[in-house]
C-alpha cells in the first residue's frame, strides 16, 4: 500500500514519544535537510506543521514543504539531546541549519599531568598524560562544578612550574589565594605532594561521579569538626555534603572516554528485527539511525545480528569501524577484521543500552504506524501473539472477562466485558444482578454468572468467544471451568485466571501459574480487560447503590407506595432532583395528598 507525502507524515507524526531526543527531517531524496532537538519530541516535530508558525515565518515554511520523511533517536535528557543535534549538525551539515563556523569543541575539567596537579577549565584536549572529565554542555555548568571542586577541598589555582627544584631554590612566595585560605602553599613548601593528593583524590572523585566517597570523607571531616567544638567548620562542611548530593553532571552522548567505535543493538520479533547503530567518534555520538530486518525461519540469534552489521557495512561510507559494542557475539568468521565488545559496565554498557532503548521505540514506532495505517495487519499480529503467549488452539477474536462487585454483601452485581479484536465492544457489554446467592460468595456468584451468560448464548445461538478470563486466581478458574462444563463447553472454550497480584495466568489442572513478558503485548490486553471488568463493575454497583438510597429514603415517606416511588424515580432519577421540585410539579406525578407528604418530609 503507498502513501502520499502528507499520508506519511501525518502517521509518523501520530507516533512520535514524548521524550527527549534529536529529530532529522528528510527530502525526497533521502538527504537530512534539517536537524533539531526536543524536550518532547512529539510536541515539538508537530509544532512545524502548524499552519500559523507558516504565516509568521516564510523560511519555516519553506523547510515543511521540502519534508519527506522524519527520523528521530530517542536519548535520555534534554541536555544529551543539545549534544547529539551538535554531534549531527557538525557532521550532517544540513541545508537548514545554522552550519557552526568554527569547529569548537565541547568544555572540560582537566587535571593536568604534573606536580601538584592543576584542576582547570579547558577546550583542548592534549594526550599528555592528564585526566578530562566532562564535556559540560554550557561554560556555566563547566564553572559550577570547578566551584563545587574548589570548594570542597584546596586546590591550588596559579600556574607555576612546582617542581621539587623549583620549590627548593624559594624563587617563589605565597599569593592572594593563601592568604584567603584557599591554598595550602605548596609553592613554598607548606604542603607536600601527599597531602595534596588526599585533596585532589576528592576532586577527582567528584569529577567521576563517585558522590559516596566524597560525601563518606566530608561526613568524617566534619564529625571532626564537631567533636573538636568547631562549629562553623562543621557547618561549611555540611552545605558541601549538601552542595555534592545536589551534583549531576554524568552525560551518555558524550563519553568521556576519547574513543572511535560503533555500537550495534539486536530486538527480536515477531518475524522482525530491529537494529540501532550509533557512531561515537572522540568518545561523541556522530550518527545514529534504526533499520528493521525481516526474518526468515531458522536464524539465531547471532544470524540476525551479522546481517545487521552487514547492513551496516553496506549504508555507511568507509563501513563501520574496527571496535563495534554489541549485545552478544556475532559469527566473527564473518568479520575478521573486527573487535567486538560485550559490556558489562562503564561507559560502553550505557551507550548499548541507549542503543537497545533506540530499538524498542523503533518498533514501537513501527508497531504504531502499522496499526494506522493496516488495522487488520496490526490486529492479526496481536491476535497470532496471543494465541502463541497463551498456548491457544485458535487466535481469540472475541474475549469475554468477568468480574464481581459487592461491598460487604450489599448489593452483590456482576459484569461481563466484551473484547473484539483486542479492543473493547462496549455494546455488547452486559450486567448480571446476583440473584441466587446470599452474602458475600464470590465463586457462588462467579458460577452463577458464567452459567446464565453462556446457557442463554447456547438456547439462543449466540456467538461463542474463543476465550474466557477470569478475574481472580485459581479458586475463581477452578469455579468457571466446572460450569463450562456442565454446559459441556470446556472444549469450545478456552479458559483463564487473570490474578492481580503479580499479573499471574491460571489454567484450569495447572496449579503452577504462567508469567508473561511484562512488556508483552498479551499482558497489555488481558489487563485492559480485566481493569475494564472492574470499572464497569463498579459502575454498576454505585448505580445499583445509589438507586437503592434513594428508594430508602422515599421508603420512610408515609402514604409514597412502590408504584409512586417507581415514577418519581423513572421520571426525575436522584433525590436532588426530587427535593427541587414545587408542588404542582410533584401532584403531576403522584398526586396532591402524597405531594404535601414529599414535601413535608424534605422540608423537615
């Protein structure tokens, strides 16, 4: 089935999260004209194609109309979306956008290479030997953590040679910062590199995000503040821990880690894989897009993931680069000249998983653009996986669920939701009002129920469903099951426990219960099924409650009989409204004596 321009993006538009991530739009020819980043991606790709923004900005509408096709990736902040549209913008060059003039690279906090390292800001990234840690996505950022670091602990600011020589020969005297008791003065021999270093170690912990140390070492100095009567010291102390607990500085999409390599996740469906690439380059995600691979019937796992790194190979110019994270080993026979990473932890393991996470909402996506524009695709595939999670002989079209409904034995009631397709026929929705059981039985009333709903579809010559669930576990199964099949149906009719603890699935014989994927789509639907049994249910008890009330209350009106009572009630429905009424009004209905007598009573 095609789709025009306007067809396609108005489905792609339909399915967009409302997450954080960068957005590319393409042209007819498959170029990325435009590269954008969003808070919530849904909201801000839809707010293009309103027509005022058209009106009050020409070039914006000229942009929309050379729109073709929409991608988007998925990250975790806003922050890491402002670094992956730069990444892009620098390596897509898209017509659109503001092109960066100069090649600018991202802030860092360098521990410089040498005695008494120097922590500072910086731009340049040198291989010398010292430490980077960042990048920071504003200067202002960059300068609140240099604060926080220089706050916590006394690291020196100036930048002179402190080699032990030079210490020695007393060429130097302390400045203004010692004086202020924001340096030791190592300069002149006041600290040594030892004692330095337990003050650098701390930096460095907060740099690296390791906040438990620096906050288990702040805690000690400034019990030992307190024990020595230092209070003030104690306080400044305790605004660090306050200002360290309060620092998130960590970022995905930038790592850093100055390293070249590609990364590559694997989801396995139905018939369908879903793969994720992204490039980090300089420890920088460069490019990112997902593809879906259809599957034919005996590959592995690993199969799946060598043809999607030689999809890959075959989209991207140059191929992809010699270190590639990946889930799980592929069939490196087929990839000499690779190495490839299975992470467990760091730096590479967060950029699988936001990979892995790429994958998800690209089927999702998928999933979702599927059920617009194919329904009967869509609803043939959740039927198919049902029938396969459930262990079913045939796809359940149609679903039957039940639920009972009773507050302390009042006013026991019953509901029996219909689901076609996967989706509720609020139509064929039905109430049951208990009438054999007294108190509170839930399996009398369950029994009750299942057998009055399918004794009459059998005299009449209804439609069976293919499934029935039951809302409860396996005392309620154990109960529908025997009336089935006093109906002699057990074989016509699959049947279900639905437990609401753990999501648990009961099957009639099997005391062990079934655990479903708890992001399957089956789950989904037995659980939309069976909230819907519940509210329904609901529904009908607080009606039947509410109307048993107000017959009560018009019960005590000496000289109101049933049949007068059933009008008022017919006509006019709730007590509020009967109390507003005039005498005229109510004479209407029942009479001028039995008027003055409603009236006499409200008005006491």
């Amino acid at each position: 089935m095609t789709e025009n321009r306007t067809e396609r993006i108005k489905n792609t538009l339909a399915v967009l999260p409302e997450l954080p991530g960068v957005y590319r739009f393409i042209n007819k020819d498959g170029k990325v004209i435009y590269v954008g980043k969003a808070k919530n991606l849904k909201k801000r790709v839809s707010s293009y194609f309103a027509d005022s923004r058209h009106r009050e900005n020409k070039k914006l509408g000229v942009l929309v109309k050379n729109i073709d096709n929409i991608e988007f990736t998925v990250v975790e902040s806003e922050r890491d979306a402002l670094f992956l549209e730069n990444n892009l913008i620098k390596t897509l060059k898209p017509r659109y956008n503001i092109l960066l003039k100069d090649d600018k690279t991202y802030p860092w906090i360098c521990i410089k290479n040498e005695p008494f390292p120097r922590v500072f800001m910086t731009r340049k990234f040198e291989r010398d030997g010292s430490r980077y840690f960042g990048p920071y996505s504003s200067v202002y950022i960059q300068k609140q953590i240099l604060e926080l670091v220089r706050n916590v602990h006394t690291i020196r600011t100036c930048s002179l040679n402190l080699h032990p020589d030079k210490i020695k020969s007393g060429k130097y005297s302390v400045c203004l910062e010692y004086h202020l008791g924001n340096c030791k003065g190592p300069c002149v021999g006041n600290q040594t590199e030892e004692e330095y270093g337990i003050h650098l170690a701390v930096a460095t912990n907060i740099l690296k995000g390791n906040m438990k140390e620096v906050i288990d070492y702040l805690t000690s100095e400034m019990a030992n503040a307190a024990s020595d009567m230092n209070f003030e010291l104690a306080e400044k102390i305790k605004k660090r821990i306050e200002q360290v607990q309060n620092y998130r500085s960590k970022t995905v999409i930038v790592s850093n880690m100055q390293i070249n390599l590609d990364v590559i996740s694997v989801l396995v469906d139905d018939g369908s894989a879903y793969c994720s690439f992204l490039r980090i380059k300089n420890g920088a995600v460069i490019n990112s897009f997902s593809i879906e691979l259809k599957l034919g019937m005996e590959e592995t796992k690993e199969d799946i993931l060598s043809f999607a790194i030689s999809e890959f190979e075959q989209k991207l110019e140059g191929g992809t680069q010699r270190e590639i994270i990946v889930p799980f080993t592929p069939n490196t026979e087929m990839f000499p000249d690779k190495i490839f990473s299975v992470p467990v932890k760091g730096d590479r393991l967060k950029l699988l998983e936001l990979a892995d996470k790429n994958s998800r909402l690209y089927r999702i996506d998928k999933l979702k653009y599927i059920e617009k524009t194919d329904p009967q695709r869509h609803t043939e595939r959740i039927m198919s996986q049902m029938q396969k999670d459930l262990y079913l002989d045939v796809p359940p079209y149609h679903i039957e669920c039940f639920d009972n409904s009773n507050i302390q034995g009042t006013n026991p009631g019953a509901a029996c939701v219909v689901f076609r397709n996967g989706k509720p026929s609020k139509k064929e929705y039905r109430h049951f009002n208990i009438k054999t059981v007294v108190g509170p039985n839930d399996f009398a009333s369950m029994e009750e129920v299942i057998f009055r709903r399918y004794k009459r579809l059998l005299e009449e010559g209804g439609d069976l469903p293919q499934l029935i669930v039951v809302d409860g576990g396996k005392g309620q199964l154990s109960i529908a099951y025997n009336t089935i099949k006093r109906l002699g149906l057990e074989n016509r009719i699959a049947i279900i426990g639905l437990a609401k603890r753990l999501e648990e699935v009961f099957y009639p014989h099997d005391s062990v219960p079934h655990y479903l994927d708890k992001n399957s789509e089956t789950l989904r639907v037995l659980m939309q099924l069976r909230d819907e049994a519940h509210r329904f249910g609901i529904t009908f008890h607080r009606q039947k409650r509410s109307l048993n009330f107000i017959k009560s209350e018009l019960e005590s009106i000496p000289g109101l009989g049933p049949k007068s009572i059933e009008k008022l009630l017919k006509k006019y429905k709730t007590i509020s409204r009967i109390k507003s009424l005039s005498i005229d009004e109510l004479a209407a209905i029942v009479g001028n004596s039995r008027a003055e007598a409603v009236r006499k009573h409200f008005a006491e």
